[in-house]
C-alpha cells in the first residue's frame, strides 16, 4: 500500500534515491508548471536508465499495519527484484510513475503549507549547496532535523520518525518562539533609549514577518 505518512526519515530516503537515479531536477519541472504527462514519460525513461527503480518503488510503499522504513524497503527491493512474471513487472512499473508523482505533489503541499519557512524558491530547488559536515546525511532537512533534536545526535533517530508536517510545526514554533524573544529584547532596548533620543530618534521596532502570521 502506499506510504500514507511522510517522515523527515522517508523524505531523506526518497530523495537520496531520486539524487541517485538522476533525478534531482524533478521538482523543478513541477515549478515551471510542465505537464503531468510530459513529466511521466521524461521520468520513466530516466528511471530505466539509472537502475533504481527497485528502490524508488520501495520508497513509495509499505506492508499494511507496517510504518516505513529503510529496512523495509531493502526488503521490498528483494521482494519486487524477484518477480518474474512479465504483467506483474508491467503493473509495477505503471504504479512507479503514479507513486512517484504522487509523492512529490504531497511533498510540494507540504512545503506550500509553510510559506514561513519556504519560499518558491525552496521548494523547487535541490538539496542546499553549503557543505554537509555531520556523519550522518540529513539531506534537505540537515538543520531543521539538528535544531528539532537539540544538536543532541543521540536525538536524530527520533526526530527522524517524525511526520514531516508535525516536524514542521514544531520547527515553526520554535523559530517563532527564538524570534518573539529576539523582538522582545529589541523593543526593551528602544524603550530604554527613547526617552534620551528625542523626537529624531529610531521609530520602536516592528515585529518580525514570522510574528505577524
């Protein structure tokens, strides 16, 4: 069955299958608006082409009663890897496209329903340029997995198994919550000052966008 719930987890899985079957430029092509059918048949023809299609079918499904996980896609790519009969690996590779899209359309809602943290920008580029310096590969979401997890790596895994949304949220109230007291402190500092500033003196601060949503 499809995978219902996305975690930071899967979404570091997915895409690194996606970097590795060359196809890191799909979220672009669903910024620039192209056709689903114009994607679906660009994506077919890449995905015979990298070898990963075993892998990036794994990424889409999982058991019933199951959550997902790297182990079990490493068991599902065993287990598709096996099928012989020619219809079953033809019904396999049509439900491919329509997973795989699927998963980046969720994927781009997701993004879309935080436009504090990402802009257009954002969610039709690729993993960030900046240098990965951690042993373990976060992909997209290095610094909001390491902030959600208090810089503690014995707290990666279980921020991992977060669902992507609720990871989200939580990142947003705590950007929220760091910027209330940023603001807070600049507003204490302007009230301080005012008085001896005079009438030409700086105007309070405003709020931060991020506080006025």
């Amino acid at each position: 069955m499809p995978v219902a719930v996305t975690t930071f987890e899967h979404d570091v899985w997915m895409m690194a299958q996606v970097q590795a079957a060359g196809l890191h430029d799909l979220r672009r092509l669903f910024a620039e608006g192209r056709g689903v059918a114009t994607i679906a048949e660009d994506l077919l023809q890449r995905i015979w082409a990298s070898g990963r299609t075993l892998h990036l079918l794994a990424g889409t499904l999982t058991e019933q009663g199951r959550p997902w996980s790297p182990a079990l896609a490493e068991e599902l790519v065993l287990f598709f890897g096996a099928r012989s009969d020619p219809e079953e690996k033809a019904l396999l590779q049509a439900a491919l496209v329509r997973l795989l899209l699927g998963f980046f359309r969720e994927r781009g809602r997701v993004l879309g329903d935080f436009p504090e943290l990402f802009g257009p920008d954002d969610r039709a580029a690729g993993s960030s340029p900046r240098p990965r310096r951690g042993a373990v590969d976060l992909g997209d979401w290095d610094d909001v997995v390491r902030e959600l997890a208090g810089w503690d790596p014995d707290r990666l895994p279980v921020v991992l198994r977060w669902p992507l949304r609720e990871g989200l949220l939580a990142y947003l109230a705590q950007l929220r919550s760091e910027a209330a007291r940023d603001y807070r402190l600049r507003l204490t500092v302007w009230a301080v000052l005012a008085p001896h500033q005079g009438r030409r003196g700086p105007k309070p601060p405003q709020p931060p966008p991020i506080l006025r949503g």
